[in-house]
C-alpha cells in the first residue's frame, strides 16, 4: 500500500478533517453524506426532525411527477427534482443521481456519435415514409372522413 512516505510503516495523517483523497471530491462537489448545516447535524434529535422534513418534501416531489407521467408536465424532470431534495441528505439518493447522470451522459454521448446519429435519421426518415404512405392509402380510400363516421363501404 502506498501511503506517501518513503518509509516504511509510515502512515499519512490527515489533519483539520481533511483527506488526501480532498482534490477528487471537491472536483466532483461535495461527497456523500447530510448536507444539512453542522448545527443541526450537532443534535440527534433536530437532525432527524430535518431527515423526515427532507425525506417528506421529496416524496410530495417525486409523487407529484409520478402523477405528471400521464398527465401533461415535464414528469420526469419533476421526478429527478425530488431525487435531487433527497440527496441533499440521503446517501442512496446521491448514488443513485449520479449512476443517473453518468448513464444519461454515456447516452448523450452515443447519440452524438455518427454513425448513430445516421442510422436515427435513417429509421426516423422511414418510419415517416410509412405513416405517409399508410394516411394516403387512408384518403385515396376514404377521404377526410374521420375514422368513426366512416360508413361501411
């Protein structure tokens, strides 16, 4: 193991809560844990009352974009807004926004390669060829009647 010394069985000590590993999680923001302010970490009982309240808000958050999956709003948008309530205090919730966010960027990241680009242009333009297609043999055939006033024929 190297811990930064050229002696052996030195160990480095971090001193003022700081970690050698500091430059990575300031890089990345602040690392996993409450970002609640230390007062109220201080005191068991205040900290838990501010965890419910967090876990509460989120949880109106996240249902309420649940409910906008089929209704008209930006759901998901919604859904990850109170994701993001939650990890400001909740570990798993940290966790799981980040896998979020490194697979949305992978996603991103083959959408804007070429060739995939070029094969979604390519099944995009004919998938419109064929709802052309099947709307004209709709009016050569019945007009513009609407499907439900369409008289047997």
């Amino acid at each position: 193991m190297n811990t930064g010394s050229d002696e052996s069985g030195e160990a480095v000590v971090a001193v003022d809560r700081s970690k050698p590993d500091d430059a990575a999680e300031e890089q990345q923001g602040q690392g996993l844990g409450s970002r609640a302010p230390e007062f109220v970490r201080a005191r068991r009982m205040l900290h838990l009352s501010w965890q419910v309240g967090v876990f509460v808000i989120g949880l109106a958050v996240v249902g309420a974009g649940i409910v906008m999956l089929p209704l008209p709003g930006p759901g998901w948008v919604v859904i990850f807004g109170g994701m993001a309530i939650w990890a400001t205090e909740f570990v798993w919730a940290q966790l799981v926004l980040r896998w979020t966010k490194r697979k949305v960027t992978e996603a991103a990241q083959r959408a804007l390669d070429p060739k995939v680009r070029r094969r979604n242009i390519t099944l995009t333009a004919i998938g419109l060829v064929i709802i052309a297609a099947v709307m004209g043999v709709y009016l050569w055939k019945f007009g513009f009647e609407m499907p439900w006033k369409i008289k047997d024929q």
